[in-house]
C-alpha cells in the first residue's frame, strides 16, 4: 500500500533515486513510484500525467541499467501512449527520455525469443519514425538493426545496416561513442568464434580487431564506465584464441569481481570467465564461481539469451571435470539442486542448445545451435596457468570403497619402495598400507611390525616428539629381536634426534648420540652394520650438533636462507665448526666407497649440504656455493629431485646474499623447468611454491616487477594446491605488487582475497597493510563494496586488537571506503568510532583530519550544510584545546603544525561550503540568494585561511597564496572584478623578481594569477 503524495513530492523522490546506485532496491522504489502516481489525487490533471509519465521512464530505465532481465518494454509503450494521448505531460526533459527508452524496447524485445520477430521490426520501426519526426539522427536506429539483423542471421542486412550505422551522422540521440565500439567489437569476435569453429585461425583479423575497438573504452577513454566489466569479460575467448594468455589471466581475475555480485549482470557477462578456467587448467576456480552463481538467479526467466551463454559454459567446465576423472563429483545444477559432474555436463549442454534453438525458431535459422557447438568443441589452451586468486585444487574426493580384498603385503612392499626412494609419498603409503594389515587383520612378523612403527613414528614425531621417540626406541627393540641391527641402530639415533625436540619437562633421557654414533663406527668396521646404517647414525649426530650452532647448517628454516651474519661473527663459530665439518668430511669419506649402494648416494649429499650451510654461515660464500651445488647435484643423480629443493634454496639465497642475482635466477629458474619437465610429482607442491617464492624475491631485488608478480602467482597456486603455506601472505605481497605495476584492477582482486584469509588468521600487520592497499586500489563501485565489507569486518570484527594504531587505521580506511561507496550512515559510524581510537591514542592531527572528513560526509549526504560547519568548527576547537594544553609540552615544530591546521580547516571550509552550489550568478530567486550567501560566507573562511597560514610565517606562505588565489577565483565568479584584482596584487607581491622556487610552486602560483587575470579581462571586454 502506497502513501499519499503530491506529483512535487513524487517528482523530487524520482530525482533523489537518479543518485542511487542501479540494482533490485532501485527497481523496487522506483515501481512503487509508479504505483504512487498512479493513485495520485488528480491524475487527469497535467501535473498527475506528468508525474506519472516521468515515473514510468524512471522505472524503464532503472529495470534497463539495473537487472539482467529488463521487461522495459511495456513500460515504454505505456508512455508512448501516454503522450500520443496527452503530450503536454512530457516536458523536454521527459520527452528525449521517452525517445531514449525506444532503444531498451528494442533490445528487450530482441533479447526474448518468445518475441515474433514482426513484433521486433515493429519496434524498431516505431524507433525510427520517432528519431524521424523529431528531426534526429537515424544513427542510434541503423545501430538497433545491425543487432536485430546479427540475431536473425542475416549478413547481407546486417552489412548494410553496419555501413549506413557509421555513416549516420553523431547527434544528441547517437549511443555513448564507447558503447558503439563495444558493440562493434563484439560483433567481430562473434565472427571469429564462427571462423574459429571452421577453421584454424581464420578469425584472428577480427579478434585483434575486436581488441582494438575495445581497448579505449577498457583504458577508460568513455565515460561508460560500466561497458568495462563486460568488455573484461568478452575479451577473454578472443585473447585465449590469439594465445594471449598473460592479458586473458589479467582480465580474468580482474573482471570477475566487478561482475561477481552485480545485481545486472546476467549470464553473458559471468559465461565467458567460467570458460576461461575450463581452457586454462583452472578447474577449481571454475567450481568455485560454479557454486556462486548456479543460484535460482541464474534461470531461463527474463535472460534466455544469457542463460543458454551460462549454461553452456557450465558444460565446458564440467566436461574438463569428467576428463580429469572427476565426473563423479557434487557439483550444484540450475537452482542450487546438486548433481554430478558428468550428469551436469549432460543437462548443460542440452539447455544451451535449447535456448540457442527457441531464437534459430524465430530466426528460421541454425546459426545460434552452431555457435553454442562450436563453444562446447572448444578445448583447453594451456596445461595451468596460476591465476593468484581462488583454489589451487578440485576437492578431494569421498573415502573410496575399500577393495573387496586388499593387499597388506603389497602395499607394504610398495611404502617400502617409495621410503628407499625417500619419496614425499611415502609416509601416506605407510599409513595406508597400517590401516589395510589393521582391517585384514594380518599377522606381520617382527622385522615388518617394526618397519611399520618407525615410519609411523616419523609422523608423530612431528607433532609430539617425546611420544614419537617412545615409538623409535620401541620399533629399535623390535629391529634387534628380528635380526636387524643396522635398522636398530638407525632407530635408536631417530629416537635420540626426536626427543631433542621435545619441550623440558617431557624429554625421556636418551642415549648419547656421541656414544652411538661411535658404536655405529665400529659396527660398520666390523661388517655388522652397513654404510647406509651407519651413515644415517653420523648423519643424526652431525644434524644435531649443527643445530647448536644454529637452524640454517641442517636446513630446518623455511625459506632456505644459509646464514645471517647477525646470528654471530664467523669467529664465533670457531672450532665448534671446524669439528663438524671435520666429522661431515669423514662421513663423505665413509661412504663413498659404497656410493652406489641404495640411500648411500642420498647420505652423501645431505652431508655435503650441511657442509655448504656450515661454509655460508662461516663467511666462504664461495666454497658454500660449490657444495651447495654438488649436494643438489648428488640428489638428482640418485633420482630424488624433491630432495635437492632445500640445496637449491639455499644456493639461491646464498647468491642473493652476496649480489648474484643472475645466477640466482638461473638456479631457481632450473630447478623449475627441471621439475616442469619431469613431472609435477617430482617434487612436492609445498616445495615448489617456495622455490617461485624465493624466485619472486630475486626479481625483486631486481627491480622486475613483472616477473615478480607472476612467480607469486606461481606460489599462491602451489600453496592452494598443497593445502599448507602463508596464502593470505602471498596473496598480499601479489596484490602489492600488482598495484606498484598500476594494474589496479587485479590488485583489488588479489587483495579482497587476501584479507579474507588474514582476517581468519587474524594477522593484523598483514591486515592493516591489506586495507591500505585496497584502498588504494579499489576505485570502482563494485570494488568498493567488496572493500567496505571486508574493511568494515576488519575494522569492528570481533577479535581483539593488539596494535591499536593499526585498527584506528583500520576502521579511517573502512569508513573512507564506504563514503566513496556513498553508503553514508556506515561511514559516520566507522568515523565516529576512527575518532574515539584517534583521541584515545593521542593523535590529534588525526582527530582533527576525522573531523574535516565527518564534515564533508555530511554535506554529501545531503545534511544541512550547518551540520558541516559545526564539524569543522569542533576541529578548530580540537586544533585549540591542544595547544591550550600542550603547549609546555610541544616543540616548535609540533606548534607549527597544528597552526597550519588551523590554515587548512578554514580553507576546506570554504570549498565545502561552495562546492555543491552552483554560481548564483546563473541563479535568481531564493535560489540565487542562497548560492550567493554560501559564496559571500565561503571568503569569509578563505580569508581566514590566508589569514592563518600568513601567521606561520614561511612555512606558510605557499598556502596563503593558494587560498588568496581561490580567494580572488571566487570574488570574479560573483563579478567581484575590482577585489580579485586586488588579491591577484598581492599575491604576485609575495612573490617579487628571483625568488627562488626549487619546486616550481611560485611559477604554478603565477601562472594561476595569469590565467585568473586574463579571465576576468575577457569577463570586462
């Protein structure tokens, strides 16, 4: 039920929606202003049929801008009615609206194949008699006949509609010149994808071609700016076709947030990225925007067109599903139901191409159905291509039945295979291999029970130590009862090494590892253990003792780093070093007799590795780098790529240590083809993301923005992938540097990503850098609803702060953020709250530019402009409280500063209280008045400003003179010509002959003056 209002009160409401955003709830007011007007009092009066006509274009608009299915044409022709009938009811205003909206009637029409195509000639004819009758440009109309003559299949018209389109001439009623080189675009590369489906490259013209016309409007060169979400979104099958990757994987991430929760984007705009993630290895990511979008939004209803592009994009994705062996898995059909991947598959395809055939029907034609199967033949382009954004892997599927006869013995002898090969999948196999001898109930001897506990015991050693060397000593008893001294003794050491890490307090007393690493000697002297034994014993030892002198020497830290000198001078290492490299030297010389025998190879090179760390951390750069090299070498010679990681990386930041980027370059560049060619199982996803890691690190240090970004995304994807490592950390570092590059776009991406993961880690370093940077990146509307959500979680979430300067941070970005989102009433909020966090930290400067944004908030929200003055009144009086208490306590410095403040909240308060009001000279009436009053008030502060900043003498001066000079701006916009003269003289009197100007400032000030002067000399002739 509506409310009672004048067609005044209508019509100001009408106008105070055009500032809202387009979307459901402006869709929703603006119906129920139709349904207000039309119970209007006097609705055959001349003032109803008006407000009703302006609130029917109003809502044909808004459903046109603001919804993926429009059904604006009823409405337009309820209007065209409306002023056949009353054409009094359309002022100027109104009736170019009118003539405007004949363009959506086409297009819906067009849109909904339902629509007889004699319905759709019809309203492109009525289109064409109206531009006609009011003596316009036919431009827009020959642009509405190429597309209907495109839907129809029909080239020859559509050429001549096209040719007679550009020829037209531009007039008031020509579409934005960036939406005409939208359309022209897209028209291309719908010939190439045609071309494309017979013939290999036949269509790359018209794709680059395409590219072209798009690329200003992409650039920002048109005020349309809402064409560039969808513009990301075409752009991607043509790059993909071209080979253009790099652009498509930009585009990609960059464009899918602006689309992702747009109230008006449909199906088309959403198909082509889930298409991307199929032909580039990004299946994941594909899933992840499945499950966003396959919502009951996405039916038949209103967008047939849009529906059938979603639909078959959903079959190319799920066909990669099916290929990849994953056909079985949960996947959401149309309206959220589930379904499997391959039933999905089935069902998608069979809807696009129904929703192709309802507009071949109207078309009499197949040329829709073709296109839909040359989308389905379209096969992936690249193998992977690391996007720095969503999931790195498909979900794992369901505990798979277990076989009717497992084999315990064969997957033992196959976890005894991977463990000699010292395989990353080894300790999974023993697992396994556990939970098959458990369920068969199989009875193992004792040299197999103890096999098993010892791997096992490897595993639980890395979360309880004490428990994990309870189980080494017991597997080692187990290995002497059976026979094995050798693999006793090994367990013995093993469980010596856990419980060294152990916390006090829980640490069972173990044996000297001296004693047995000097038992282990003997029993190899006397043949009773063999060199593998008693090299992994002397290999414990020395790890141990490495460990005292720091974590680098046995490769325990992370990112590979092989020393830092700040740990401690090389002297101080002293014989303690020589010692163990002494005692590594004769492990080396122990074994390489037997070199050859299985792990031996792989005990060579872990000694050598340590050595290399020991000689970096000593100070020999050189000699470290050398055997850093042979053990990565010795490792890929016995077959163990994985191994070699922890080498390599410490090669590598040895070499960026000492300023060897090249080479540094060439060995993780190495390394990661190396993996690429032999396979992704070489070497464990958690390895190779440090690698890109550490490679993004000597880009950097390189000045190599570029290739620092993509290593990161390299890293982001492998950490996904390994489902442990930093994301958010990476996310953030990628997003930073992607905003360095200025692609701001896919920076806001990255960083909306990376801040939901630092906000669950709860990381506020990595949150309060993650905010600064969004907000620097995030500029457009959809960016910036993302942003404020997240900031505004950020800024209020529920987990206590420690660095409280960081959440005042925080929440003055979080209420920035959504003041440029014009939500307002948030914005006040988190203002409100920035200030209380301000004052209770001290920071009065901070206060004080709260107070100046409060204010502006309150002038763009429509508040009265007294509101904005006593803001910015409460920052004066903040700027003198201070310094009535403080005085004592502040340096000149300090003083200085806040008396500039007051300077600058004068001069802001002027331009506040001038901006929005238009010159009262093109006024007259009340209006008129009242812009003059804000004007004659705004210098008044201006002269204050001048005033203040004067008082701080030279610190000041350059200020004074910009304020005198908007000062002198505004006397001349009130025809004040005399007083703007006189300002314009003594600012150039600030400033005589020669002085000195290392900023160019004095030439930017008289140059102003010049320009002001020969204004008003034109406004006098």
């Amino acid at each position: 039920m509506t409310t009672s209002r004048t067609p005044a009160q209508l019509r100001g409401e009408r106008r105070a929606q055009g500032l809202a955003p387009h979307g459901p709830e402006r869709v929703a007011r603006a119906e129920e202003l139709v349904a207000a007007a039309e119970e209007l009092p006097g609705p055959d009066t001349r003032e109803g049929r008006a407000a009703l006509a302006e609130a029917l274009l109003h809502l044909a608009a808004s459903r046109a801008l603001g919804t993926g299915a429009r059904v604006c044409a009823p409405l337009v022709a309820r209007a065209l009615d409306l002023q056949d009938a009353h054409p009094d009811a359309f002022d100027e205003d109104a009736w170019f609206a009118l003539l405007w909206s004949l363009r959506w009637a086409v297009e819906d029409v067009l849109g909904d194949p339902a629509a007889p195509a004699a319905d759709v000639e019809e309203w492109l004819s009525v289109m064409s008699r109206r531009h006609a009758r009011a003596g316009l440009s036919q431009r827009a109309v020959h642009a509405r006949e190429f597309m209907v003559a495109q839907d129809l299949g029909d080239s020859p018209r559509a050429v001549r509609a096209y040719d007679a389109w550009l020829e037209a001439e531009r007039d008031e009623s020509a579409d934005c010149a960036g939406c005409e080189l939208a359309w022209r675009g897209q028209a291309h590369a719908a010939r190439a994808q045609r071309a494309d489906a017979v013939r290999a490259g036949a269509g790359a013209a018209d794709d680059e071609a395409a590219l072209r016309l798009w690329e200003p409007v992409l650039r920002g060169d048109y005020p349309c700016t809402s064409r560039r979400s969808t513009l990301l979104a075409d752009s991607l099958p043509p790059l993909l076709r071209l080979g253009r990757i790099e652009e498509a994987r930009s585009r990609h991430v960059a464009g899918y947030l602006l689309v992702r929760d747009a109230p008006a984007a449909g199906g088309a705009a959403l198909a082509p990225h889930l298409e991307f993630c199929a032909r580039t290895g990004n299946e994941p990511r594909g899933l992840e925007i499945l499950t966003e979008q396959q919502g009951a939004h996405r039916r038949q209803d209103g967008d047939p067109a849009g529906h059938g592009a979603w639909m078959a994009s959903v079959a190319q994705l799920t066909r990669r599903l099916v290929e990849l062996g994953r056909g079985d898995l949960p996947v959401p059909g149309p309206g959220g139901r589930p379904l499997t991947a391959a039933a999905l598959e089935e069902e998608a395809a069979s809807l696009a191409l129904e929703a192709a055939a309802r507009f071949d029907a109207r078309a009499a034609s197949e040329h829709h159905r073709a296109a839909v199967r040359a989308r389905l033949a379209l096969r992936p382009c690249v193998r992977r291509l690391p996007l720095g954004v969503g999931p790195g892997a498909l979900p794992r599927p369901g505990a798979p039945a277990a076989p009717a006869a497992p084999d315990p013995h064969g997957m033992l002898a196959e976890a005894r295979r991977l463990s000699a090969l010292g395989h990353p999948a080894a300790a999974t196999a023993w697992v396994a291999a556990d939970d098959a001898v458990t369920r068969g109930g199989v009875e193992l001897g004792q040299g197999e029970q103890a096999e098993v506990l010892d791997h096992l015991a490897m595993l639980l050693s890395r979360r309880d130590p004490a428990a994990g060397a309870a189980r080494f000593t017991e597997a080692a008893r187990l290995f002497a009862g059976a026979g094995l001294p050798g693999e006793a003794l090994a367990c013995r050491a093993r469980a010596v090494f856990s419980a060294s890490f152990a916390p006090e307090g829980t640490r069972v007393p173990p044996e000297p590892i001296g004693a047995l690493c000097s038992e282990a000697r003997r029993l190899h002297a006397e043949g009773s253990v063999g060199t593998r034994h008693a090299t992994a014993v002397l290999l414990t030892g020395a790890r141990m003792r490495a460990r005292e002198l720091g974590p680098w020497a046995d490769g325990d830290e992370e990112d590979g780093t092989p020393f830092d000198a700040a740990r401690g001078a090389p002297d101080a290492l002293g014989p303690a070093a020589d010692a163990l490299d002494a005692e590594l030297a004769d492990l080396i010389a122990l074994a390489e007799p037997d070199r050859a025998a299985p792990g031996v190879r792989a005990r060579i090179a872990e000694a050598t590795e340590t050595r290399g760390r020991l000689a970096a951390q000593r100070g020999a750069p050189a000699r470290a780098a050398e055997l850093l090299t042979a053990a990565a070498g010795l490792f890929h010679e016995d077959g163990r790529p994985w191994a070699a990681t922890g080498p390599e990386l410490a090669l590598a930041r040895l070499l960026m240590d000492t300023g060897d980027h090249k080479r540094a370059d060439e060995v993780l560049s190495g390394a990661l083809e190396e993996d690429r060619t032999e396979g992704r199982a070489a070497r464990t996803a958690h390895d190779r993301a440090r690698l890109h890691l550490l490679h993004a690190d000597v880009h950097a240090a390189q000045g190599l923005l570029t290739d620092e970004a993509a290593s990161l995304r390299y890293a982001v994807h492998e950490f996904r992938v390994a489902g442990e490592g930093d994301v958010p950390r990476a996310m953030l570092r990628l997003g930073g540097c992607l905003l360095a590059l200025e692609e701001t776009d896919e920076a806001a991406a990255v960083l909306v990503g990376a801040l939901d993961g630092l906000l669950e880690a709860a990381d506020e370093t990595g949150i309060v850098q993650a905010c600064v940077w969004l907000g620097h990146a995030s500029g457009r509307p959809e960016q910036l609803r993302e942003a404020a959500g997240l900031l505004r979680r950020a800024a209020l979430g529920p987990q206590p702060w420690q660095d409280r300067h960081g959440r005042a941070v925080v929440t003055h970005l979080a209420a920035d953020t959504h003041r440029a989102g014009h939500r307002f009433a948030e914005a006040e909020e988190l203002y409100a709250g920035a200030e209380e966090l301000w004052r209770a930290l001290g920071d009065h400067h901070a206060v004080i530019r709260t107070l100046h944004a409060r204010a502006w908030l309150a002038r763009e929200s429509g508040a009265q402009v007294g509101e904005s003055l006593r803001r910015m009144d409460a920052a004066q009086e903040e700027i003198a409280a201070v310094l009535r208490r403080q005085e004592a306590e502040l340096d000149e410095e300090q003083r200085l500063r806040l008396r500039l403040e007051v300077g600058h909240t004068f001069r802001q308060t002027a331009e506040l209280l001038i901006e929005p009001v238009p010159l009262p000279l093109v006024l007259s009436g009340e209006q008129g008045e009242a812009a003059l009053a804000c004007y004659v008030q705004g210098i008044t502060y201006a002269d204050r400003a001048v005033e203040a900043f004067r008082a701080c003498g030279e610190a000041g001066l350059h200020e004074a003179t910009g304020a005198e000079l908007r000062a002198a701006g505004l006397e001349a916009d009130l025809g004040r010509y005399e007083a703007a003269v006189v300002r314009l003289t003594r600012v150039r009197a600030t400033y005589p002959e020669g002085t000195p100007d290392p900023h160019g400032t004095v030439t930017e000030r008289m140059s102003e003056a010049s320009a002001l002067e020969v204004r008003i000399e034109n406004a006098l002739s």
